[in-house]
C-alpha cells in the first residue's frame, strides 16, 4: 500500500498548491543565483516532509498498538471507510463542523511562526517554512493520515508521510518556478479526479483489511500456529 502514498502525494498535489500554493510563491528564494534557489527549494521540501514524517510516525504507532491487539484487519476496513465517507460528505458539514477547532490555539501559533520565518532571511529560513507549513490543517494530509494508522508500525507510517510528502515535490516545485500556470478549467478537472482516487485507496484498504487472499491487494491474514508432534519409538 505505500505505492498509494506516492500517487496521493501527485495527484494531491493539485490540490496542494491551490492551498499551500501562496506560501510556495511567497518563498524568499535566491532568484539572481540558480544553485542557492535549487538548495533553499530542496531545504523548503525537506522541512515539508520531515514535519509529515513525525507525523506519520505517531500515527504509526497508535496503529502499532491497535496491531498488537489484533485490531489491525478492523482499523484497515474502518480507516477505508472513513476516506470514503469524508469524500461523499457534502462540504457544508464540515464548514458546520469545525474540526480544527479544539486545535485552533496550536494552528494560530504556527501561522504566527510561519508568518515570522517570511521575515527572516537566515540558512534556516526555508527548512522552518517547510517544517511548520507540514503541520497547517489540510484535508489531504488527514487522507495520508488515516492511512499511515494502517501501516501496521511507527517506521512505515512515517514512511508512507514521507513518500506522500515526496509525490507532491514535483508540482509544488514548478509552482514555484512557474506561479500560478494552471488555468481554472485544468484545476476544475484534477479537482474532480482527486476525490475519485481517495475512494480507490479507501476500496483497497477495506479489501486490504478483508483478508481474501488476493496477493498485493488483499493477503490472507497471517495466522501464527505452534505445532507440536511426539515420536514415539
């Protein structure tokens, strides 16, 4: 399942940059020298996807737990359900449902961090940008989320974060490069697919957590037996 991490992280990224898109425009970057611009890119990146990473990594290991308590085939189909659920759910809800809310004093402290970092012109600069930009709210991120919860481990949810953060360098970047290049007619499209792919991942997931014995996509569950014989002569 990591390859989704990936493929949610490019195809998300549309998405991405039409919400973290004007703190990539804003990027004080070196536009006169090629190879520092490069670097302050790559160390903005680098901040993004390390932030994701601790992310992905306390996820992993609450799903960790569940794991050992044998509630990991259950949370694979439960997390599967939510992604498809949130999708389907008509967007007023959630504007009538603040979930940010109870997290609200945090996310003003890292818009006010944020805010201060675009003052600063210093080597750290751009890995503080990307490091707390990681941690806005963001409705991808909480897909990315719920699957890193299934990764069975701390190490493997922090890797799918990480692999997530990775599939959306490629678009963020030449947003960078480019600014706004993308007509509303393309976006509108994208707009639309994103949403049908998160419902893909989800259907995998509950077919990951069914245990049907379909290799890659839904292996039997691994059942631990101890068997003892007694030869007698």
């Amino acid at each position: 399942m990591l390859w989704s991490a990936v493929i949610l992280g490019l195809l998300g990224s549309f998405h991405c940059v039409g919400m973290c898109g004007p703190i990539a425009f804003m990027l004080p970057v070196d536009r006169e020298n090629t190879g520092k611009k490069v670097f302050q890119i790559f160390t903005y990146h680098f901040g993004r996807i390390l932030a994701y990473s601790i992310i992905g990594l306390f996820f992993g290991l609450v799903g960790k737990s569940l794991y050992i308590f044998g509630l990991q085939q259950q949370l694979s189909i439960f997390i599967g359900i939510l992604m498809i659920i949130v999708v389907l759910l008509p967007t007023r809800v959630f504007n009538k449902y603040n979930f940010s809310k109870p997290i609200y004093k945090l996310i003003s402290k890292v818009k006010s961090a944020l805010g201060q970092a675009f003052k600063k012109k210093t080597a750290d600069t751009f890995l503080t940008i990307g490091f707390l930009n990681g941690f806005l709210p963001c409705g991808l991120v909480y897909m990315a989320v719920f699957a890193s919860l299934a990764m069975e481990g701390a190490l493997r949810g922090s890797l799918y974060m990480a692999l997530f953060g990775i599939g959306t360098i490629p678009l963020m970047t030449t947003a960078i490069y480019l600014g706004k290049f993308l007509n509303t007619k393309v976006k509108q499209r994208i707009q639309k697919a994103i949403p049908v792919f998160v419902v893909i991942i989800g259907l995998l997931f509950i077919l990951r957590g069914m245990g049907l014995g379909i290799p890659y996509i839904s292996p039997a569950p691994v059942v631990d037996m101890v068997q003892g014989t007694i030869d007698c002569d």
